[in-house]
C-alpha cells in the first residue's frame, strides 16, 4: 500500500484550501490553475447526469493528500494496523 499512496502523493493533487467540504474541488482547481468556481459548476453539472461523481468525490476525499500531505486513508490504515496484536 505504500508505493500506492507515494504515487497518488507524486500525483502533485492536494485537497485544496478553498474548503466547502472536502476541499476536493478545491484541489483540483489549484492543481489546473482555474477559479475553483469553475470546477465546482462543472462538477455539478457532472453530477446532474447519471453517473458515479458522489461516488468519485467521497473516493477522492479519502485517497488524495491534505495540505499537510497527510492521506486519510492511509491514516486510517496505519492506525488500524497498530491496533492489531
């Protein structure tokens, strides 16, 4: 699993700043250098068609890295491994 989450950490994608939830949308607008505005309307408007972009965001929340380059998921794998006798 390590080499999986120092390549979604090489991605350079970062939950973003400009939080409203996640701070995916955010991320992704600091990555493509946009208005977050812009990815949030089209992101809504992927949302409006059928298909899987609630599933994508929650999934996105969990694998990308915090500003702090910290990946939930990851966390959350750790901790639960130190738990285990």
């Amino acid at each position: 699993m390590d080499k999986f989450f120092s390549i979604v950490r090489g991605l350079g994608l970062k939950r973003g700043p400009q939080r409203i939830l996640g701070g995916v949308l955010g991320g992704i607008a600091a990555k493509l250098n946009v208005d977050v505005a812009y990815v949030r309307i089209a992101f809504l408007l992927f949302a409006l068609l059928p298909g899987p972009a609630f599933v994508f965001y929650l999934v996105a929340w969990v694998i990308l890295p915090d500003q702090r380059n910290v990946i939930p998921l990851q966390s959350f794998l750790d901790r639960r491994s130190l738990n285990r006798p």
